[in-house]
C-alpha cells in the first residue's frame, strides 16, 4: 500500500474517533501545529525518516515536542510509531486537515511558493481557487526555495504545478528524449 492511501486510512480513523469524542476541531489545531512544526524543522523531518534511530526516541522527541496536543493526537503518534509509519506522520496530519475541511464544506489550498505569498496575491488565489471547487478555501502558504519560482497549488487530490523547477526537469527530460 502507498504511503499516500495510508495516510489517508490513519486520517479517516483519527477524524472518526475525534468526532464520536467531540474533539475534531482540537485535533484539527494538533494536526495544523504538527505539519507546520515538521515543514519548518529539517532536524524532525530527519529524525522521523531515520531508520536507525530508535522508536522510542522518536516517541519520546514528538510527545515532547507536542505535549500540549490533545490525547487523541498522542494516540495517533503512539499508533503511528508502533506501525513503524511514523514517517508520514506530516502527510497523516494534512489529509486529517483536508478530511476535516471538507466535512464542514470547506478546502485548503496549499500553495508552496520559493518566497511567502503577499497578501494581494493570497486573495487572487483564493478568488480563483473559490471559483474552480465552490467551496470556502483556506490558504496554507509553504516555502520551498527549491522549487526556485513560480508556484505548487494542492487543493485535495488536484494538484498543479506552475514551479520553475517543474519547467526546468521537463525541459532536461525533453532535451535527454531528442539525443
């Protein structure tokens, strides 16, 4: 099974246990903290991909890092962990904040740029974004110097890809497929 349809299976699970609590929207704020924490830590990132470093340390690095998390977010991170999925715990916590959108009629749009999105362009992009679901979106803005410019919008499953680096590798693959 792919990394991408599991995240979505531990994300459903979350989602459903955290409505039977009551508590989606606690574990909404958990999910929305824990992505931002991961995208703008290299050391956790690596930590949470390392093979060798031990489950445990993991464990004990996240529910430190997250202590003031909700339980049901310390039982998703133990489960995680005990699976050894504790990899995709990021990818885990934006398909939670997708599942959970949409259920109160509303979509997040990620947009990663190369420098963070100024407030004019955030409202074009979300007038359009708007247009093309017909839903309310939010707009998550994440920086990723390597796409070097231009732009990456994820709205649910649709992606699209405007980056200057996306252009470059097609050009690269153009250029290798005429020799």
């Amino acid at each position: 099974m792919n990394q991408n349809r599991a995240a979505i299976r531990y994300a459903k699970a979350t989602l459903d246990f955290a409505i039977e609590k009551k508590a989606a929207e606690a574990v909404e704020k958990d999910m929305r903290t824990i992505s931002a924490t991961i995208s703008e830590s290299d050391e956790l990132e690596k930590l949470l991909e390392s093979p060798i470093v031990k489950s445990e340390v993991k464990k004990n690095a996240l529910l430190a890092v997250f202590k003031d998390a909700s339980e049901i977010t310390k039982g998703l991170i133990e489960t995680l962990i005990s699976n050894k999925r504790v990899a995709m715990l990021q990818e885990v916590a934006l398909k939670y904040i997708i599942l959970h959108e949409k259920l109160k009629g509303e979509d997040v749009a990620f947009v990663t740029t190369a420098v963070p999105l100024t407030a004019d362009l955030e409202k074009k992009i979300l007038a359009e974004v708007n247009k093309i679901t017909g839903n309310k979106v939010t707009i998550e803005n994440k920086i990723d110097e390597s796409i070097i410019g231009g732009f990456v919008l994820r709205v649910g499953d649709l992606q699209y890809d405007a980056s200057i680096a996306n252009k470059l590798n097609s050009l690269k693959r153009e250029f290798t497929n005429s020799l």
